[in-house]
C-alpha cells in the first residue's frame, strides 16, 4: 500500500533522493534510496526504471564496499533486463557481479554468489544458442569454488543434468530436473528463465530430425536430393507436459547445418527464415552436388537452428552420418578406322585408327586388339595398343599399312577392354565395314 502518492511517484521521488545523496557523497543513503526506487519500480513492471536504480544502488554500496550489497543490487538489476528479455545485458551484469565476487571473504557466502551468477550466465548463453559458453564459465569459477561445496549444491546438480541431457541426448536427466526443480535456489523470474532453458534442452534431446535420400546411389554427375523432416507427433509430448507452461506463439528455422565430406556442396537449399506451424510439422528439401570421386562420401550430422517467439534460440539434431554410394559416370569410347586411301587389290594403303573419350569418366588400363579379315594383309603397324589411361575429352590415334589381296566387302573387328573409375571391367567390339574394289 502507498499512502498520498502513487507508486509511481514514491518511486521518482526515492529516485531523486538517491541523486541528491549521492551527489552529497552519502553513499549508504543513496543507495537505500536507490533500491527502495528499484523495488518500487519493479513492483510495478516499470523494469527499465528499476534496471538504473538498482545499477545506481550497486554503484552506491561500491564506493562504501559494502560487497553483500552491491551483489544484491547487481542481481536485481539482471533481473529486471530478464523480464525485459534482455538477455545479452543480463549476461554482462552477470560478469560484472562474479568479477566483484573476488572481494568477499571467503566463505559459504563467496561460494554461493558465484555459483548462482554463473549459472544465471549460462542460461541466458543456452537460451541464445550458445550453451557452450556458459559451460566454459563455470569450469573457470569452479576453480574459486570449495569442491565439497560446488558437488552438492542444487544448481550444480541442476546445469549438470542438463548438460548431460545435451551430450547424451538422454531424456531420463531432464526428468531428474523436473523432479528437483522446486529445490534449485532462484526466484521467480530466475525460475521462469530455467523453465525456457529446459523447454530447449527438451525439444533438442527428444526430437530427432528424419532423413530422407532420394535414391540408393548416384554418379558425381547427379544432383543428391535430401529432405530433413520432423513429424507434428514429435512435438505431442511437449504439448501434453505440464512442467512446460510456456506458450509457443511464433516457430522459425533461421538456419540448417548439414555435416558433409568435402567432395560435396550444396547446390539448391531453402529460403531462411522459415515460418513452421508446430502443428503440422515440417519438411526442407536440400540438393548437394558431388565435385568429384572419393572413398567414402558422406552426409551428416545435421543440425536445425530454431528460434522461438523472436527470442529463444535452439536445436534440432541428427547426429548420425550417412555412407553415400557414388558412382563414376558410365565410361564409353569412341572408335573409327578411316581409309586414308582407296583400297584396292594388292596395292598397300594406310588406315588411321583413333580412339576417343567423350565421355564424363576416365578410362584406365585400356587393351585394343584390331582383327583383319583374311584379304587383308597387315604390311606396316601393330594391332594391339596397351594405353595406361584415357581422360575426359582425350583421344589417341595410330597408323597401320595394309594390303588387300582379293576384292569383295569385308568388316575389320575391334575389341576393346577396359576399367573405369570404379574399377568395373569393360568391353567392347566395334565392326567396322571395308568394301575392296579392283
């Protein structure tokens, strides 16, 4: 109750004491006006005020160090930039009170104010995305901290389980926090922070994105079609958990990140941010194109960034990798023999023989063996070739000399052998028709 005045007023009013006092160097003073202006402030969701009073007040008990206070002060003022949803503010007031936190004597007090701003800091980093963050501070503070203290204290407990519940995707540590939740050591607004951070950890621990390959294999010529979908039934169980009170009013995927070999690229992906409706679930349709031939190709982990009514951001993931087959393009060569002259009976002509790769894949170890009929008499060449490899768009050619020794149409066979990309033998016979005149 606020007699004569509004609470408005009573509030400006402290707030201007509070300069005055300070202005004057009584610090004490001012900075009980100060908090009384905060509390007052707060009280009636007038958060921003309350953020700079309770800023002064801890500027207020700094100058008398009177440490217990200013952690106080701090923490309100965090407080008010969590209900502002400002959480990157809360994170640096966060900093600045475990910084200040050196000057308390050591003790349970000491313990107990780092433990409670590092875990605060954490879940303002989870609830951004960066939970990592979060854990590296408190591995830094728990250096200052008594062990046997640090292993017991409800908080510990409580960002332990939910780290575990991440790296293990295990959903039965988020029921342990459920259970324990009532005893962890944080006010309302603190809680209400916590609630959000576990809705995150949940939905990234018990929803896992399905993966879907358009075909079995495919050439390095061949677009990979990939859809990552999660069905509406995954999110039922959080629908139908009454621990989560919190209201999901607005879904967006801002991101996906597709693990790969690095003979892949994504060729085609969708347009983010991506608007979902929760109720019907989602499909995304990706393409990666293979740049070229290797062992072991692969798709995977795949990780989908969301972000929660413009403010929370977290994961989906599907930690697995998939084993592509790929497959060379289909190798063919091309083979002519041309007359370079007319052939005619018992009067030797050349004929040129060249062989060509138009096609997408190299062709190794190649064996060509050229089979003459009976009037036709090899005079000069060879008609075997070995060639070690024959690249894209590479061709090779030789020259034999022949004599024919009857007239008549006949056909000159060649047989081609040889090994693809993948290593699969091939074979080949081409005939080719030679009219011998007189």
């Amino acid at each position: 109750m606020f007699f004569g005045k509004s609470p408005k007023e009573k509030a400006e009013n402290d707030f201007n004491k509070a300069e005055h006092l300070f202005e004057a160097l009584q610090y004490k003073k001012a900075g009980k006006y100060y908090e009384s202006a905060g509390d007052t402030f707060y009280e009636i969701k007038d958060f921003s005020s309350a953020e700079l009073s309770f800023l002064n007040a801890a500027k207020s008990y700094i100058k008398e160090e009177r440490h217990i206070n200013v952690l106080n002060s701090l923490r309100k003022a965090s407080n008010c930039s969590l209900q502002l949803n400002n959480y990157a503010y809360s994170q640096k007031v966060f900093e600045k009170a475990l910084i200040y936190t050196k000057k308390l004597s050591k003790g349970k007090e000491k313990h107990s104010f780092y433990i409670i701003f590092s875990v605060l800091y954490y879940l303002c980093a989870l609830i951004k995305g960066e939970p990592e963050k979060g854990v590296n501070l408190i591995k830094k503070i728990q250096k200052r901290i008594n062990k046997d203290y640090f292993k017991v204290h409800s908080l510990i407990h409580f960002i332990t389980n939910l780290t575990i519940a991440i790296r293990d995707k295990n959903e039965s540590y988020l029921e342990k926090i459920i259970n324990d939740f009532n005893e962890i050591e944080l006010n309302q607004v603190e809680r209400e922070l916590a609630q959000i951070a576990i809705l995150l950890v949940y939905m990234q621990v018990s929803i896992s994105p399905e993966v879907v390959l358009d075909q079995e294999q495919w050439t390095i010529k061949d677009l990979i079609g990939l859809r990552i979908k999660v069905d509406e039934t995954s999110f039922n169980s959080i629908k139908q958990n009454l621990f989560f009170e919190f209201q999901i009013k607005e879904f967006k995927i801002l991101k996906v990140s597709i693990g790969h070999s690095d003979n892949l690229t994504i060729k085609n992906k969708p347009e983010f941010p991506l608007d979902i409706s929760l109720q019907k679930g989602f499909d995304m349709d990706f393409e990666l194109k293979p740049q070229f031939q290797k062992d072991i190709s692969f798709i995977g982990p795949i990780k989908i960034q969301y972000e929660i009514n413009g403010k929370y951001i977290g994961y989906f993931e599907n930690r697995n990798e998939f084993n592509l087959t790929l497959l060379s393009p289909p190798t063919h060569l091309d083979v002519s023999i041309k007359n370079l002259k007319p052939p005619l009976i018992d009067k030797t002509f050349p004929l040129e023989i060249l062989i060509e790769n138009h096609s997408d894949s190299e062709a190794r170890n190649l064996e060509i063996t050229l089979t003459l009929p009976e009037p036709l008499k090899l005079m000069r060449g060879t008609l075997e070739k070995q060639i070690y490899s024959l690249g894209t768009n590479e061709s090779i050619n030789w020259k034999i000399s022949a004599k024919p020794i009857e007239a008549g149409d006949f056909e000159i066979i060649g047989d081609i052998k040889y090994s693809d990309p993948d290593q699969n033998i091939l074979k080949e016979r081409k005939i080719f028709p030679i009219s011998i005149k007189m």
